[in-house]
C-alpha cells in the first residue's frame, strides 16, 4: 500500500485497509516477528529468557503492563521498543487532536467533518515513532494535565458556552489515543490521580469536568514503578493494580558476560577514545564487578538498587582518564592502567544509597573498597589463591616479590608516567615478571602491564603489600620493612 497515494477517505477505503486496535497491532505484529525468528526489543540483553519472554506473553493477551524494578534495568528501554511492533504508518483524520480512526472517529471535529465531506475527507498518515508518549510521575501532575479541562480562553475566542463540549481542551492521554502511552514511576502520582486512570484502563473512556463525554480510547498502557516507592514515596492504588493485566519484574544481569555487552553498547565513546586507549579484557571484568561487589556491600542499600548506569559511566570516565594522560605525555596511543580506576570514585560515589554504616565510612571509601573487593574476587582466576591463614614456614608463589619490596625504600608509580616509563618501571621487578611468565604465559605483552599492577594491588588487599597514595601517584611497600627499618 503506498501511502503517498492515499490522502482522503475514499482512497483509503478502496485501498482495502482495515482498521484495528493498538493492542491488535502490536499482537499481529510481534506473531510475525516471532514467526519469522527475529528480535522483538533489539538492544536488550540479559532479558531473553526471563523479562522478554513475558513481555511477549503480556503483548499476545493484549494487556497494559506494569514493569516493576529497581533503576537502571531498562524498564523505559523497554516500553519504547515496543514502538517497533506498531504499523510503520497509521492514517489519521487531517486536523483531529486525539488521531481519529478515518473509518471510526470518535471524536466531535472528526465525525462531523466525514459527516460533511463523505469519502473526500482528507487524511493524514502519522509515523509509529509518533505514536509514542510519555509522562514522568510527579506529585504536581494534575487530570487536567493527563485527561483535559475545560479551556477558557477556547470558549472565549469561539464565543461558546462552558456547556459545549468544543471547549474541552484535551490532556496528554486522549492526544495519545492510537498510541503507546507510558507513565514513569507510577507511585509518585497522587492517589486520586491514579483513581482518574480507573475508567480509562477499564472501560477506555474518559470524563471531562462533568461532561457525558464517551471516548471509546484505544491505548496500549505501559506502566513503570520502582518497588521501593511503594514504602518511600508513595504506592499505586489497589484497584488500578487490579486493572493492570500484567506485572513483569525485571532485574540486573546476571554475569559480567551480559554486563559487559551492555556497557559497550551503552558507552558514549567516540573512535578517537576507543583507538587511543589499549583496554585488557581483565579491566572490564573488574569494571562489571564492582556493580556486582556494590549489590553485595553492607554498605550500600541493596534495596535502592546499583544501576546499570554505574558500570556505563565509569567505563567512560576509565577511558576519560587514560585519554587525559596520553594528551599530557604527548602519547599517540596508550594502555590502559589499574591506576586508572581511581577515576571511575566519580560515577561510583554519586550512584550508591549508603546505609548508616557506609555513611560513617565515607561515599568516595566505600568506593576504593569496592573496587578492592572486585580485586579480591577475579584474583583466583588469574593467580594461586592466598589464603588468610598460613603456616609459619609456608612458602607461597609470592614470597620473592614481597622480599623484592621489603629490600627496596619503596617502589612509585606517578600518574602522568609516559607508557615508556610506565613499562619501564613495571619491568624493573624482576619478581612481577616472573610471576606473570610463570601462571599467565599466553598472555599479550599489552595485556601484561595491566596484570603486573593487578597483582601489586592485590597483593595490597590481601595485607601482602602496602599502598600509599600521594598527590600523583602511588607508592607501594613492603608491608612491615618499613617500620622495622625505622626502629
């Protein structure tokens, strides 16, 4: 059907278009992609066996939905993909405020003008990404704003009485009819609000400041509440819950794997960045994990939830910091550094809920621990395991290196160090090289440095080493050489 062809009504008509509701669309729709084996919400990744499966559940039984979780688990992504299961185009009567149905109008304007015009009535076609709409739930949204008032200035300027129904002015809801209508963070909107929606969701008509008006609407409602709102900020109202088909629960990803496929999708990197910058596959794991060790940490509200939007930030604020030292030391291109994850505290501190506890300890604290305990955890998968307690003559795999340190004064790694210098001064422990040869043979040279500093810093979690932090740089140490040197 080509639609620059088809203007009025009649042409519509002997084009052979049939009309059908959102929810009948979107069904259709999502049966051919299933059919033909295609992605019904491209770009979602973690979900395929668990959200999307229902999702498509809720779309083949024509419901409205409400997607329950904590931030940051792409429940707005989701809805607006739906947008891909709507017609590519939708014809409309030319002039109508809520996208009547040329074959079904509903509203005053538009039946009195096929009432007038017959077959010759024009028609206008409307994108699906036009049919999108969105509203963020907030304590000052009034029904006016979302079903439509009476309009004053209207009724003055067409000289009518406040009893003519042309002098409604409609809300955000009825101008959406034919569409995918979303309400973010449904708890915050006030009760009696929520209590407006009732008729809408049940019986798909609405009521203007006392006017008879039935509007048979045609929405596909999509709904999005966070469960903690349910206790902090407000709650949504047993009956409309009630008229909502179905409840999903989304979630975080459950593996570094899926994380890490968001994370580099979701990135805003240009190809200067992506270039510039050598990033070791063992720092985006440790990237992922600390989201993973935040949902863990005593210190932080595991009800609040630890966004995906943390993992995304700091990855670009990692690859912000080693850009930045390669513009200072005149580097065309650079590796990437464990130093460098000092500068994702930013994208972390700014992310996180404490609990008292965490408070007490300090957002940018809890940060560097985070990051230590997601040393601890990939540790075991590139080196032997160093347990807590050993025996007084036990020897372990990094009895050299720890002596290396205890005969030096103390071993710095500035922050503005040229990759030259930087390999350079890594290369110098004798030890570390051996250590790397020894239990990650296959590894790159470019991956190396990157292990190298791993392991100084984990051996500082695991009390083998000690770490101090000066204005550019760190200084590392052995653990008691120091101040048995000084008695």
């Amino acid at each position: 059907m080509k639609i620059e062809n088809i203007n009025t009504l009649g042409e519509l008509k002997k084009s052979g278009y049939k009309s059908r509701g959102i929810k009948e669309e979107l069904r259709a729709n999502l049966i051919e992609k299933i059919k033909k084996n295609e992605p019904t919400f491209p770009g979602i990744h973690g979900y395929e066996d668990s959200v999307i499966p229902e999702m498509e559940r809720a779309i083949l039984s024509r419901h409205n939905i409400n997607l329950l979780g904590l931030r940051g688990q792409a429940k707005t992504r989701l809805a607006r993909l739906m947008v891909n299961l709507l017609d590519e185009y939708m014809p409309v009567i030319q002039g109508s405020e809520i996208n009547d149905d040329p074959l079904n109008p509903i509203s005053r304007y538009a039946t009195e003008l096929v009432k007038e015009k017959g077959d010759e009535t024009p028609i206008s076609w409307v994108h699906r990404e036009k049919r999108f709409f969105e509203k963020l739930a907030t304590p000052d949204v009034t029904v006016a704003d979302l079903i439509g008032d009476v309009d004053p200035i209207k009724a003055a300027n067409l000289k009518l009485s406040y009893a003519d129904d042309r002098v409604i002015h409609f809300g955000m809801i009825p101008r959406a009819n034919r569409s995918i209508f979303v309400i973010n963070e449904l708890p915050d909107l006030q009760a009696r609000i929520q209590v407006a929606l009732f008729n809408i969701l049940q019986e798909g008509d609405i009521q203007i400041r006392g006017f008879k008006l039935r509007l048979p609407l045609d929405l596909q409602f999509v709904f999005t509440a966070n469960p903690e709102d349910y206790t902090n900020r407000g709650s949504i109202v047993t009956p409309l819950k009630d008229r909502i088909g179905s409840q999903i629960l989304t979630h975080y990803p459950d593996s570094i794997k899926i994380a890490k496929t968001i994370t580099a999708q979701e990135a805003k990197l240009d190809k200067r960045q992506s270039e510039l910058v050598h990033v070791p596959e063992l720092a985006k794991d440790l990237l992922e994990q600390i989201s993973f060790e935040a949902r863990e940490s005593e210190f932080i509200d595991e009800k609040s939830g630890i966004s995906a939007r943390l993992s995304i930030t700091a990855y670009e604020n990692l690859l912000s910091t080693a850009e930045r030292r390669s513009l200072k030391s005149g580097d065309d291109k650079t590796l990437l550094r464990f130093g460098d994850f000092l500068g994702v505290v930013p994208s972390i501190t700014g992310k996180v809920e404490l609990v008292y506890e965490g408070e007490e300890e300090g957002a940018a604290s809890v940060a560097l621990q985070l990051i230590g305990d997601s040393v601890k955890t990939l540790f075991p998968q590139y080196f032997p395991k160093i347990e807590k307690l050993q025996k007084p003559d036990e020897t372990t795999p990094y009895d050299d290196l720890v002596e290396w340190f205890f005969e030096q004064s103390g071993f710095e790694l500035p922050d503005d160090l040229s990759d030259a210098e930087y390999k350079e001064k890594l290369d110098s422990v004798e030890p570390l090289n051996e250590l790397i040869k020894k239990y990650q043979p296959e590894i790159s040279e470019k991956d190396s440095y990157f292990l190298k500093e791993f392991l100084l810093w984990a051996l500082v979690e695991y009390k083998k080493l000690s770490k101090h932090r000066f204005a550019t740089g760190v200084q590392f140490k052995d653990l008691y050489g120091s101040y048995i040197s000084d008695l």
